[in-house]
C-alpha cells in the first residue's frame, strides 16, 4: 500500500521568507495576533496531519528535539538497546519520515543555529498544532460517534435507547450504557454479552469481570455478519461504526452515511493531506478515536477501561516485532490466530516505540473555552495532553473540517529526502517520566 503524504511541501524559503518566519515567531513569542496568511501556515498545516497519519499519542516536540540531536550526535544502534534508546531511534525514524515530506523544513532548521529560543517557539508551535488538531476530531466526533451505533442513523425517530444527549455527560456512556457497551465488548465475548448485557456490564464495572485487552478487540471494528469466533479476522475492520468515524475525519462528515455524497465546499482531509486510498495508520487513527468517544472518558486518554489503545496503534508502527514488558516478541504476520493487527494491512514504519513520551513543554499552548477540557500543566502531565477545542468564532478560514467527497488527486512523495542542514543540537531538556504499564 503506497505510504501517504502530508500536505504539498512549501517551496524552499529564500531569504524574504526567512525573515517572515522570524517574524511570525516573534509574534507567537509576544502572543500577538497572527496575520490571515502566516509565513509559518505551510508547516503548521504539514502539522495537522501528523497525528492523523504518524501517531495520535507521541508528542512532536519530543519527536523533533530526539530527531535533530541524532542528525548531529551520536546514532544509536538496535544492539542491547534499553526501552528509552528503543523509543530515541523510534522518535528518530518518524522525524525524518515527516521531514521528507516538507523540504524547506530543513532550512528553516538550519536557521536556528544560533538562536535555540526561536527554535523552541517554532517546535512549540507545531506540538499545539497537532495537538488541537487531534482534539478537533475528537470533539466533532464525542456527539456523532454513538448515533454511528445505529443501523441507520438516518431514519427518521431513530435513537439509541436510552437516547445519548448532545452536550450530556460522557460519564452515561461507556459500560454504563447498552449500546456503548455492546461496542466495547470484546466481539469473541458478543454472545455472553447478549445474553445478559447489564450482567456482563455490572461484571466490568465492579471488577469481576476482566476488561477488554488489545488481544480481544472490541465489537465495534467488526462486521458482525462476517465475525467468526473461531477465526478472529473475519469481519475485523469492517464495521459500520468504524467505516463511518473514518470517513467523517477523512472525507467529511456528511459521507459518513452517504458516501457518494458531494455536498460541501471545502477540501476534506484525505485530499488535504495528500491521501490516495485509506492507510493503516489513519485506520488505526479513527478506530482509537471511535473508541474514546463510545467510552466514558472525559477528556483524550489511552487507555480505557482496561483496553490499551496504544496497542492498537503500535502494531501500525512497527513490522516484524512489538516490546512487551521490556522484551523483543515476533508479531503475528502468518495469518495465525491473532487480534493483532500486525500484518493486516501493508506497509507499517519499521519501528514501534514502548509507550509515548509525554510532552516536554506546553508554555505556548492555546487557550480553550470550549466544553473540551484544557490540557494540565506540563508537570502534571503523564498521559499525552486532553483534547482542546478552538472558542467558537475564532478558527481561522481552514479547509480542514469539508462535508464533501471528492476524488482525491495522486501526491507524488519525495523519494529521498533533502540532508537537514547541518545546526547545534538543542540543550536537552531533561529525560521525559515513562509511564509504567
């Protein structure tokens, strides 16, 4: 499966461009307003798709400090490594597989030779790009996400019983709530629960039943028509649930029930970031976000009930093997009797880190006033940041959230990426907390 690509590469900056840059993060740095068309738009916009088609849950500020340390200090090697120097080459690979994919990054780069305070507003600057980006998604889909639930979500009168309220407390929804609970069992567990669902809930919420875990995946990935217990693939990836979160975030929301729908003036996603065909990661990317919505989580986590999402996207991330407690395990990629995803879909990055790192700093973050809550302070930080959503009447003109589907142009990727030119590494910033599992 051919890899997708960000947004086209802005050309190389010349010097006119250069200066705009600089401008541009003086203007962050004094928390000025931006200008309509911004000089740094074409990397943040690059951005925007990073947790879409990199990962949802690594932080971007810790991807590019480990990426440019490597391109100017010692390389690490797969010999003995220990679980922080697994997840430094990891962090290593995804920075140069981004960084391919917009050139004139590496000149902007080099710029901040001399001047690591502009370097730092500028890897700012894209860590809360991506991360609002994410949180977007997450809230448009937190109110979409159960009607998905529905057989036809179109009908007239049709409703989840009890009825999921705009607006309502997530804290309804999850394993206190049926249908949400239904969607998170396990499918090889689908029968037991239907035969007494508020038994098989009461279980999970008073802790005598086992959560959900990434080997038993939950019900709403599956065709249920095609589900076999005996053959754990079958109908795997299939849902109506899933297909239709996939094509709200990369098509627009209204093909999610109407595919042939072209309604909508504004560029979705997919032809944004320069998508020909649905990838692994932004599968994987829109079954965690399905998920979080369907659970009663209040805010962006990766974990939920028991069921950790990161390894859902992990296998994305890697091709032949996975961590799992500190040690090297062979991925299931024979078709053996296996949940996994590893060799499901072709063409994963070579390399999964262990657990995301959580961020370095958030001193620039974005200011929220949105039923989203705002992310903690960075001390308080353990799991990637919760979701943020922009105060209403303040999102800039952004063809990022279209209702239309159009057919997505052919976005040739570079094949060999520009050397990044040649600057200091930045003072590290203090070894980041892992999170024990």
């Amino acid at each position: 499966m051919p890899s997708t690509s960000s947004s086209p590469p802005p050309d190389v900056p010349g010097p006119n461009r250069m200066k705009a840059v600089l401008d541009s993060l003086e203007n962050l740095q004094g928390n000025r307003k931006r200008k309509r068309t911004d000089a740094l738009d074409p990397f943040l916009k690059a951005t925007r798709a990073f947790p879409l088609l990199h990962d949802p849950f690594v932080d971007i500020g810790t991807v590019f400090y480990d990426g440019i340390w490597a391109d100017h200090g010692e390389e690490l090697h797969d010999e003995d490594e220990t679980p922080e120097e697994s997840d430094r080459l990891y962090h290593i690979e995804v920075f140069r597989d981004f960084i391919k994919r917009i050139p004139s990054i590496n000149v902007i780069l080099g710029s901040f030779e001399d001047d690591p305070a502009k370097l730092e507003i500028f890897i700012n600057a894209l860590r809360n790009t991506a991360s609002l980006a994410r949180a977007e998604d997450t809230c448009k889909l937190k109110d979409l996400c159960p009607s998905f639930l529905l057989d036809d979500p179109s009908k007239p009168g049709a409703t989840l019983d009890p009825p999921i309220v705009k607006g309502q407390s997530k804290s309804l929804r999850g394993w206190h709530h049926k249908s949400t609970a239904r969607a998170l069992c396990p499918m090889v567990d689908i029968k037991k629960f239907d035969e007494d669902p508020q038994a098989f809930m009461d279980g999970i919420i008073n802790g005598e039943k086992r959560p959900p875990s990434f080997k038993k995946l939950p019900s709403c990935l599956y065709d249920e028509s095609l589900a076999d217990p005996k053959l754990k693939r079958a109908g795997f990836l299939r849902g109506k649930p899933l297909e239709r979160t996939f094509r709200t975030i990369f098509t627009g929301p209204l093909t999610a029930l109407d595919p042939t729908s072209r309604k909508g003036t504004k560029h979705p996603k997919g032809i944004i970031h320069g998508m020909t065909e649905p990838s692994a990661p932004a599968i994987a990317y829109a079954a965690i976000q399905l998920i979080v919505s369907l659970s009663s989580a209040e805010q962006w986590t990766s974990e939920v009930t028991g069921l950790d999402l990161y390894e859902l996207v992990a296998p994305r991330l890697t091709q032949t093997s996975r961590r799992k407690n500190g040690h090297r395990a062979t991925a299931a990629s024979d078709g053996s009797d296996s949940d996994d995803m590893d060799g499901f879909l072709d063409d994963p990055p070579e390399r999964s880190p262990q657990r995301p790192s959580p961020p370095l700093d958030h001193s620039h973050g974005h200011s929220s006033a949105s039923q989203c809550p705002s992310s903690p302070p960075p001390e308080q930080q353990r799991q990637p940041p919760p979701p943020q959503c922009s105060p209403q009447g303040s999102r800039r003109a952004d063809e990022d959230d279209d209702d239309r589907l159009t057919p997505p142009p052919s976005t040739p990727t570079p094949s060999t990426p520009p050397p990044v030119t040649k600057h200091k590494a930045p003072a590290k910033r203090g070894k980041a907390t892992r999170r024990r599992r």
